[in-house]
C-alpha cells in the first residue's frame, strides 16, 4: 500500500501598504525556515490557507503578522521598532535591496524565529551569494570591521558566521582577480550550506 505524499505547506502573503514585491521577495527567507513552503500572494479576506501580513505604521516601523487559517486574529505578531529600522537604515547599502526591502525581511525573520525557535546564522543572506557582498564592501574601500558591522547589524547574520564569510572571501579574491582578467574563465560553487534552494 502506498503511502499519501504529505501535503506541501501553503502560505499567503498580504503587503498592507508596502511594495508587494517586498513582500514577494522573502519567499526564500520563509522557505529556509519551512523547508517546500510554498507561497502565494493574498487577495484579501479570510482564507483556507495560513496568511502572513506585513504592513509598515506612519512611524516606520514593520509589523508582521502570522494569521492561522480563518482566523481574524494573529497567533503571533512581530514588530520591528522605528528606533531599530532607524538604526539598520543608518548603515550604508552594499548589496541591490533597498532598505524597505531588508527591513521586512527583518521583521519577517523575526517573525519566524519567533514561530518556530530557529535562528538562522546567515540571518535574511538566504537565497544570495554572500561572498559578493563581501567583495562588494572590499572594492569600496571598506575594512574588515565595518564590513563585519554591516553583516551583523543590517543583515542579521551571526557574528561567527560574518567572520567566516570575510575569510573566505579574503581567500578567494586572488582567483576572482584571475577571472576578471580572463572573462572565459568561470567560477564554481559546491554545497553552499545556507541556501535552502539549488540554483538551476
């Protein structure tokens, strides 16, 4: 007798107020913490399927919020103070995201330790190439503990973890340099441990 596949977890997404593609761009964050989540984008109104809803006051703070299906309340809220997305946005941009962007994978990060006790050591690095961030800060100017700075503080990753990273970034740049010099040259990535996904 063959057994049933178990069902593949639905999450809908509600940005109240916010760029939806914010909201939509921390579908891998969501699915490093619940491995085949899958996501959707909500309509509105009570539903069949848990809901996460994101929305940012006229004090700049985020709020997001977990809603089991139909309900009308929140099982667990999460809110990312002012005073503290005042303090990430403080620090200089490095990578592509704009600030709302990281401050609501943030906020959604928290969220989601808060659900389910898992802190992840990369912090919202989920889904990206941390090494280029890192060669980003080094071509800048930046040194070793403002980058260190940026990775903890607006990232959220561990401090062992950013430490490693600029190791290893630090290691590999004399072949990256290679690379530039010779454009058919190619750079290949083995078992990235932080990222839930494979890339195709």
């Amino acid at each position: 007798m063959r057994a049933e596949p178990a069902a593949v977890p639905r999450l809908l997404l509600r940005a109240e107020g916010l760029p939806p593609a914010h909201l939509a761009g921390c579908r891998s964050l969501l699915a490093a913490f619940r491995p085949g989540l899958k996501t959707a984008e909500d309509e509105g109104g009570l539903s069949a399927a848990p809901c996460l809803r994101a929305r940012r006051d006229e004090n700049g703070a985020y709020t997001v919020s977990y809603f089991t299906a139909g309900a009308d309340e929140p099982q667990q809220t999460f809110t990312l103070s002012a005073a503290d997305c005042a303090h990430i946005a403080s620090f200089p941009r490095a990578g592509r995201e704009d600030t709302g962007q990281i401050l609501l994978k943030r906020a959604v990060s928290g969220l989601m330790t808060a659900l389910t006790g898992r802190v992840l050591p990369w912090g919202i690095l989920v889904g990206v190439r941390p090494g280029k961030l890192a060669d980003i800060m080094t071509e800048r100017g930046w040194p070793p503990e403002e980058q260190a700075a940026l990775l903890t503080g607006v990232y959220g990753v561990r401090p062992d973890k950013a430490a490693l990273l600029l190791e290893t970034a630090e290691r590999q740049r004399p072949f990256f340099a290679h690379r530039r010099d010779n454009p058919s040259r190619a750079a290949l990535y083995i078992a990235i441990p932080f990222c839930p996904s494979r890339c195709v």
